[in-house]
C-alpha cells in the first residue's frame, strides 16, 4: 500500500545548523503517529517538513496530496472576529473553491463544534490562550482535513483547557461514523496524550530517528531498551 | 516688548482673524502634502509588505537602497525632479514644473522610501513570527502581504503620520519644483523662508504656530485612535461586524 508520506534520507540545513540527518519515514493513511524529543530535537521541524513548510536540501520527500491542516503551539489569530478568522481558514483553500458567504456559514458550524458560537463577532486577538487554541481547531475543523498536524498544541494551556482541546482533537481525528480515522501527526512532550492519541511513536534526537515502534511497544521498557538505549534514557528522564 | 513678543502677539491676531492669506497657504501645504502622503503610503506600503514577505535574488541590495533613500536629502529631491521636469528634461513634456502636481510628486519622492522602509520592518516582524501559520493555511505571497499588512494596520498609521510630518515640514524640494510662486505654490515651509527673510516675522511666526498645530493634531488624532484601539482591545469588542477591531 502506497503511504500518504514518505521521506527518504531526507536531511534538511537550516541557516547552517543541521536540523535534520538521514530521516527515513512513512506513514499511512488512517496512522496517528507522535513525535517526541527533547526540545532542539528536531521533532516540529520534521512535522513542518511533512507539512510542506521546510523543503528539504537532500533525499526524496513525498507530501500528502489531501486536505491537511495544522496547528501551532501557538496559534495566531488576525485583529478580526473569530467568525472571520474561521471562515477566512476556509476560503484560503482554494481547492475547495468556496465563496465567502459559504465559508462563514461553514465556520459557524466550526465555531459551534468547539463552543465558541458565544464569540463569533468578538476580536480573536483578544481571546484567551486557551480560546484561541479551540479557535484555530475549529480552523482546521472547518477544512474537514484527512491529515492533521499538530505542534505541541497543548503545550502552553493551563489542565482545564488541555483537556478540553485533547477531547477536542479526538473529536476531530476519530469523527462519528467514519471508518477510517483523521491521520495524525504530532509532537509533544505529554507522555499520557502520546498514550491517549497515539498508534505509533517515533523518537527524535538530533535530527535523527532513533525509534520507531507501535506506541505499547515505546512504553515497555524491555522493548524500547532493546531498540534505542537513548530513547528509552529519555523516557526514563520523563517518566516520574 | 521684544521683537519676539510682538511677533507673537501678531501671529497670534493673523490667526484669531483667519488671514486670507494665511488660510490660502495653510490649505495649500495640506492638500500637497496630504495629496502626497496619500499616494506615497499606498505605494510604499505596498511595495514594503511585499518586501516583508517575499524572498528573492537581490533582496539584499534593494533593502540597501531604500534605506539609503531614508536619508534623501531634500534639495537634492528637488533638484531631480526639476531637471525631469525642466523643459529640456525627459518629462518636460509634462509641464508640471512649478505646479502643484510637481510639489506632489517631489514629496512622493521624499516620502516613499520612509512608508516602504518601515511598513516593510512591520509586515517582516509579523512574517516572521506569524508567517508559517498563514502559509500551513495555503496563503501564499501576495494574500501574506496583504493579511499582515492589514493586521498591523494601526501601526501603519503610525507610519502614515511620520510620512505626513516629513511631507508637510519639508521645504528644499518644494522651494525648487513649485519655485514659491504666490497664491500657486507657495505653500508653508517656502513662505516662512521668504517671511523671514523680507524681515517679516509675525507672519512667519504664524505659519510656523500653525504647522505646529497641524502635526500636533495630527499626533492627538493619532493617540486618542490608540485609546480606542486598545480599549477596544481589552473588551474584546468589535466594529463593523468584526472587521475593525
């Protein structure tokens, strides 16, 4: 079966620090794969390379060609309405080749999936950390993407808020009667959403791959140990 | 009294009983410069955000230029524009010089570099930090120049008003274009020069009260618009159905 994202031996220089060595991936559509590292590890700039943000200055990259989205860590919103925000996330996908007036329409359907119908007219610059992530969810929502990336989207929310945007997510990446789920790529330092979220985890640390196992086999030590001494030292660090 | 007090003391009377003349020269510097400022700010802001965004070959040297062009000195304007528009010149056939229209485009000239220079700090600081999160979103160059530059709208009009400032208190190019002509060019810079030196000081001092008060307006205007924006801000609410916010 063909995979929805390849890299092969991908190595990737940015303004002259390597920020990538070597990486080989693929994934599949329907996999929901986390990627964890230290930070500098190289874990987001591999997720933008897949979502076409870096290109690379060797080895052969295949994008996904479906509708995809991503979300940031911290999402930037325009000095507008969040019903404008919304619908202008929309309309920039030109494929789907939608007027201005659908696409506000759609977004009031995104802005009432995450809750934030109450908001619409207000400015989505002034809205808190936490908003504003369920802001750019409905977003990506709105796009009705088969393969999402995500960038530490929890990292900067107080736990209330994490958990509404993690149920919020697995809303969106495993929606009511579809067969096959979102694909899902994401980074993050949350071991219990790596659980939570996560069917396949690949570790990173300089720039390279060092693990890359089905999530229960990461998360037993004999298994890991056995894999990568440095994966499993880091999960030995993050572990309490 | 000193000769400063009584200047004063008649600027003072040629601005309480609205002066014909003085009025005439006042609304002339402000339609050339507004004029101007108008033109120079849309083009400049324009080719600033495109600059904020886009890479290419030889960006390096174009930002070298304009900043260089920061520092046009205003004589020299002048007198370029007024070998163009010389009859012998290459847009002589123009016949713009000592018009109005030649004033204009000797204060594009001036202001242009200011708008493009710092509206293009602007839209590159928001590219960088906002930048990846549009393009993710399938925007490419031209929508970027325009949802930053839009986004950082009430600090463009920071830049609009230094360009108005810069337009309306120049004085060495418009003396050489519009040549100070009365009641055709002379506008308020040229006529305190002239004032000033025919020894006519309260007329001169008038102007100059009067061009401060216009910038002063100007900055008023500015602060008391930041209030709003901010309080604004802060409750979160919105105009215009949420398009100014």
């Amino acid at each position: 079966m063909k995979p929805l994202l390849s890299l092969q031996d991908v190595s990737l220089n940015l303004g002259g620090v390597q920020a990538l060595s070597h990486v080989t991936l693929s994934i599949q559509t329907g996999e929901q794969v986390a990627l964890i590292g230290a930070n500098g590890s190289g874990k987001s700039t591999l997720l933008r390379l897949l979502n076409g943000l870096h290109q690379s200055n060797q080895g052969h990259v295949q994008l996904a060609s479906c509708r995809q989205a991503m979300l940031f860590q911290r999402p930037h919103m325009l000095r507008t309405s969040s019903l404008n925000n919304v619908a202008l996330g929309l309309w920039l996908d030109r494929s789907l080749h939608l007027n201005w007036k659908a696409c506000k329409t759609r977004a009031l359907e995104a802005l009432s999936l995450v809750g934030l119908s109450g908001v619409k007219f207000q400015n989505a610059a002034t809205l808190s950390g936490g908003q504003q992530q369920r802001l750019a969810l409905a977003r990506a929502w709105v796009r009705a993407p088969q393969l999402l990336f995500l960038d530490e989207p929890t990292a900067s929310l107080d736990p209330p808020a994490k958990r509404e945007i993690e149920a919020l997510v697995h809303q969106l990446i495993k929606p009511d009667g579809q067969e096959t789920p979102i694909t899902l790529v994401f980074a993050s330092h949350n071991l219990g959403q790596v659980k939570r979220w996560a069917s396949r985890v690949i570790y990173v640390e300089q720039g390279r791959i060092l693990a890359d196992l089905p999530t229960a086999d990461f998360f037993n030590a004999d298994c890991l140990k056995q894999h990568s001494q440095q994966a499993f030292l880091f999960l030995q660090g993050e572990t309490p | 009294m000193n000769t400063l007090t009584d200047s004063a003391l008649t600027a003072f009377q040629l601005i309480t009983s609205f002066d014909a003349g003085l009025l005439a020269i006042a609304g002339r510097s402000l339609g050339v410069s507004a004029t101007a400022c108008l033109i120079a700010c849309v083009l400049g802001i324009a080719l600033g955000a495109f600059l904020g965004v886009s890479k290419f070959t030889g960006r390096g040297l174009v930002l070298t230029l304009l900043n260089t062009f920061l520092a046009l000195p205003s004589v020299v304007v002048g007198l370029v524009i007024y070998l163009l528009l010389s009859r012998t010149g290459p847009l002589g056939f123009l016949g713009w010089l000592f018009q109005f229209k030649a004033m204009v485009l000797a204060q594009v000239v001036l202001v242009l570099p200011v708008a493009a220079a710092l509206s293009r700090q602007l839209v590159e600081d928001a590219e960088a930090a906002h930048g990846e999160q549009w393009r993710s979103l399938g925007a490419g160059n031209a929508v970027r120049c325009i949802l930053l530059a839009w986004n950082e709208r009430f600090a463009l009009l920071t830049v609009v008003v230094a360009c108005f400032g810069r337009a309306i208190s120049e004085v060495g190019a418009v003396m050489i274009v519009g040549g100070n002509i009365e009641g055709f060019t002379r506008v308020m810079t040229t006529a305190i020069a002239l004032e000033t030196s025919k020894g006519d000081l309260p007329m001169a001092l008038a102007l100059g009260i009067v061009l401060l008060a216009i910038v002063g307006c100007l900055n008023v205007v500015l602060a008391w618009f930041r209030q709003w924006q901010d309080r604004h801000q802060q409750t979160g609410q919105n105009g215009l159905r949420g398009w100014v916010a």
